[in-house]
C-alpha cells in the first residue's frame, strides 16, 4: 500500500514545531512567525521596492511507511503567482532550521537579499511541474519508518511589489506540489 503524506510547516525556535497537516489549505505569508490564518502582520503594499513576509519552511511527512522506500523528492508551483507578487523557493542546506524572524523583511541573505538571487536563482518560475526544485535525490525515507526521513527544508518567501494592483486581502492561490518516486 502506497504511504500516506502530509505537508508540514515549521515555526518558533530550532528545530521549530511542526504544524498539523497543512495538505490542500491556504497557507498565509505574513510578518509573523506563526501558523495562524488572520489579518494580523500582512504585507503592506510598499511606496517602492518590495515588502517581503517572514520565511516558511516545510516538510513533507509520511504517516505510514512506504512499500519499500521514498526517494527523489520534488517541489514546485501549480502556476505562478499574480502579477506585481514575488515567490521564492530553495533548499536550506544540510537540513538546517532557521527561525522566520524580523530580519527576514530585508530579504533572506543569499535567498532574497539581492535581484540577481531573487530572479535568476530562487523565484518559483524557475520550477514549474517540468523542472521542479531537487529537495533530495536520494533515499529519504525506507520501510519500515515513517515520518520526513532524511529530507532537508524547503524555505519559501513571498513579497508584494509597487506593480501589484490588486487591492488588500487575499491573492488568487496557487498550489504548492511536492513530489517523490515510491518503490
């Protein structure tokens, strides 16, 4: 029988705690380290530049072991965010947690900290279905465990910009698909 996934973000201190199944609802990118859906933190839209959310970082989780073992490990977006919205994706290293923190409005150092990181590097146009991100290209997890295995973070960030014209609120969503081969 196939595994059972989850999709899991993490807030607070290292390593973080772990959200309850976030599969298939809106997740809300705000200035706040917190899993709440409120309108409390939002991104303002700035006179110029950008105004960037807090960093997200998720993990899929198996809740029931695989027939034999999970391995290479995607992600990418169902389409891309609406004109004027910016949406970065990496893979933080080694598996290391970083806590969203104030910091992260002046944009992520060498995520989000510069155009030539946020353009040509880390925005999700870069990983559509065809190409999407490696999270791992290995084994990450084999029966009989279950749980995110071996797999490093996937850090997201969003920003709104002066050419979004939409108004306060809610932006149209698109999915954030995570991938893998199981045998």
């Amino acid at each position: 029988m196939a595994a059972s996934a989850q999709v899991r973000f993490y807030t607070g201190a290292s390593p973080g705690s772990a959200s309850s199944d976030i599969t298939g609802i809106t997740i809300r990118y705000k200035q706040a380290d917190n899993a709440t859906q409120d309108a409390f933190f939002p991104l303002a839209l700035p006179i110029v530049g950008q105004t960037f959310s807090w960093r997200k970082s998720t993990k899929i989780n198996f809740s029931t072991t695989p027939v034999t073992s999970i391995s290479n490990l995607r992600w990418f977006v169902s389409s891309n965010p609406p004109s004027g919205i910016n949406f970065y994706a990496r893979v933080q290293a080694a598996g290391i947690y970083v806590q969203a923190n104030s910091q992260d409005v002046n944009g992520i150092t060498g995520f989000t900290d510069t155009v030539g990181n946020q353009n040509a590097n880390n925005a999700v146009t870069n990983y559509p279905a065809a190409t999407p991100l490696t999270v791992n290209s290995g084994t990450v997890l084999s029966n009989p465990n279950t749980g995110e295995g071996t797999q490093v973070f996937v850090e997201t960030q969003m920003s709104v910009g002066t050419t979004y014209a939409g108004g306060p609120g809610a932006i149209t969503p698109f999915a954030q698909i995570y991938r893998y081969n199981e045998s």
